[in-house]
C-alpha cells in the first residue's frame, strides 16, 4: 500500500504542476481498488497510480511522485 495523501500533497506541492490539466487517478492498492480503472492510461493527460504500480509499472512507493512527473512531463514513464 502507499500513503494517498502524502503523494497526492507531494504533487499539489509543485508548482510546475499547477498549471497542467490532468487526471491523476490514485489508487491505494494494485487490485481491487483499481479495478474500475484501465491500469495503463492511454492518453498523457491521465495518469494511472494503483497501489505501487504507476500505468501498470512497479515501482517504490518513494520513487512514485517523481514518476508521475516524469509521466506528465513527457506523456510517458520512464
């Protein structure tokens, strides 16, 4: 599991961020949670976070916010 709302403040935090228009979808867990959610984003203005997985990709729980802008900076994670 990952702490939602530390993240969620990390990435409301930057304000290179601010300006953008996205959706970004957090879900606390891989499974259940993210059910209802496609768990790859298929456009760069929405942006998958399903427990430790950022669009289906795992990753550390301290490595997610710098994903996500990654993500949202170059339409994909690198």
């Amino acid at each position: 599991m990952i702490d939602r709302v530390a993240l969620a403040d990390e990435l409301r935090a930057d304000p290179a961020l601010a300006e953008l228009d996205v959706e970004i979808d957090i879900s606390g867990c891989s499974r259940s949670c993210a059910a209802g959610q496609e768990l790859v984003g298929r456009s760069p203005d929405v942006v998958i976070v399903a427990g430790r997985h950022l669009d289906g990709r795992l990753l550390e729980p301290s490595e997610l916010a710098a994903a996500i802008k990654r993500r949202l900076s170059t339409g994909k994670e690198t």
